[in-house]
C-alpha cells in the first residue's frame, strides 16, 4: 500500500464553521457557481530573512483530492439546526471541482507575492481556505527557519530533532518533512522516515549514559556497538572535565586501534558556543 499521511483519516470537515454558514448562504443566494478566484500570499519575512521556502503542497494536494462529506458529517450538520435543506443535500453531491495553481515545494517565496492561487465557484473555494492556510503555513515556517539554519552551518550535516518539542503529531511528522524540504540532512523522527523516505539520524540519550556504572563505560558500548557511526553525548555530567575526556579516551583506545575515528559529540546544555569552542579546542 502506498504510504500517504492524509490516508489515516477524511478531514473535509476540518474548516473554520463560518466557511459553512457562508456557503448556506451563497447557495440560498444563488451564488454557488459564482467564479472567484483566492490568492494565498505573505506580508513579510520575519527578520529581514529576504525570502521563505514553499512546503506542505504534498498533503494539500493529497487533501483537495478526495474531499467528501461522509454520513457522519452531514448527520452532524444537520443536528445543528442552522442549514437549509438544500444545502444539505449539496454536501451529499459535493465534488471539489476548482482549478489550483501553486509554487513548486522546495522554491523560495517572496512578499506580496500570491504563492497559491484557487480559481473555482465561489461556494468550494471558500470550503478550502482553512485547510490550505494551516497546512502551507506550517510547513513553510518550519522549512524557511530550517533553510537559514542549514545556510548558516554551511557545509556541516544539520539534522531535525524536533518531534519531542512539537505540537501535536501532525506536527512532528509533517515538521520533519519540511525540515527536510528546507535543507536538513535527515530527522531524529522515525516515521517520517518511513512515510517520506527521510534519511533518519541518531545518538545517544543521557539514560544510556546514566545506564552503565561510568560515562567511559557507556561510551565504550556504544562505540563497540556502532563502531561505524560512534557520536557521543557529553554532557551528562561535566562536558569539558568529564564528557569530552572520556569520549577522546574512548576514540584512541577502542576505535582508533580497528582504522576508526569518532564521527561528533554532541553538547545538549550549558553555554553551547563556549562549550562548542573549547570542545574543538580539546578534540
């Protein structure tokens, strides 16, 4: 079966009520196949950033295609005691028939500038703007900030950590994939990988450290259990008397003896660009 996120449930509903209420009132208006035309753009780039990147139009595409009210939906509506009949009986109907045009994913976008465009009558138009808001809003935010930070680290791997901090699971997932669009190398987020073929990436946690009776103890483990790929987390304990010591220990007696090298460290806490720098120092 093919892997798509939207596949886990039908989310024609997830739209602001007023995009209801309008379409009632269209229909009742006999306005409903009134061409109109929306354009999604931005006002600006936070910080001076010059430009945003476009993501999210996987899943929006994904959405528009199989828009559908199913009986629970309309059996809701209804017990709302606010919609005509005859727009009831629309929703039974309904087939999303509007032409959209977007950016490409992965482009940089501009100010002012309309990103997406939908063209189609006005009642479906309307029925769309939440979900097209939320989903190319997120993502576009989520792969502009991973853009500056990938251009900023040059030519140094950036990977993306953030489902534990995210809101929400779409969250996690669909931050991961933007992340991805925006520059990073691979994800911490483990079905991202599998439903976007996201190269995934990852260490240690303190746990592990805190599993073995010393920090050297874990660190040996670990490097005898990924030899290839050893990266160490050094912050348990003291980072520059204890964590760093421990893992260059670690790297001339267990790897450097089999023809390896220690691939990074990794500093959680603390004054990252003091400990960064006198990490380098050290190593």
């Amino acid at each position: 079966m093919e892997l798509k996120w939207t596949n886990r449930q039908n989310m024609t509903m997830l739209t602001d009520f007023y995009e209801f209420t309008m379409a009632n009132g269209y229909l009742k208006s006999g306005m409903q196949n009134k061409e109109a035309v929306f354009d999604m753009f931005f006002r600006t780039v936070p910080e001076n950033g010059g430009f945003a990147i476009m993501a999210g139009l996987e899943q929006l595409v994904d959405h528009l295609s199989v828009l559908e009210f199913d009986d629970d939906d309309i059996e809701y509506l209804e017990s709302l005691n606010v919609f005509d009949q005859d727009f009831i009986d629309f929703l039974h109907k309904f087939e999303f028939g509007c032409d959209v045009w977007a950016v490409n994913e992965g482009l940089p976008i501009f100010p002012g500038e309309p990103i997406l465009k939908v063209k189609g009558p006005l009642m479906q138009a309307q029925l769309v703007e939440t979900m097209i808001l939320l989903i190319m809003n997120h993502q576009s935010l989520i792969a502009t900030k991973a853009s500056r930070i990938v251009r900023a680290a040059g030519d140094r791997i950036v990977m993306e950590f953030g489902a534990r901090r995210a809101q929400g699971i779409d969250a996690a997932v669909l931050g991961a994939r933007a992340a991805y669009i925006g520059g990073v190398s691979g994800t911490s987020c483990t079905i991202a990988g599998e439903y976007f073929d996201i190269p995934v990436m990852g260490t240690m946690a303190h746990s592990w450290v805190q599993a073995f009776p010393t920090e050297y103890d874990a660190f040996a483990a670990y490097a005898n259990a990924f030899p290839d790929d050893t990266q160490l987390l050094v912050d348990t304990y003291n980072t520059l008397r204890s964590g760093l010591p421990n893992a260059i220990r670690v790297a001339k007696e267990i790897l450097e003896p089999r023809g390896k090298r220690l691939k990074s460290v990794r500093i959680d806490s603390g004054d990252l660009t003091y400990l960064s720098i006198n990490a380098r120092k050290m190593l």
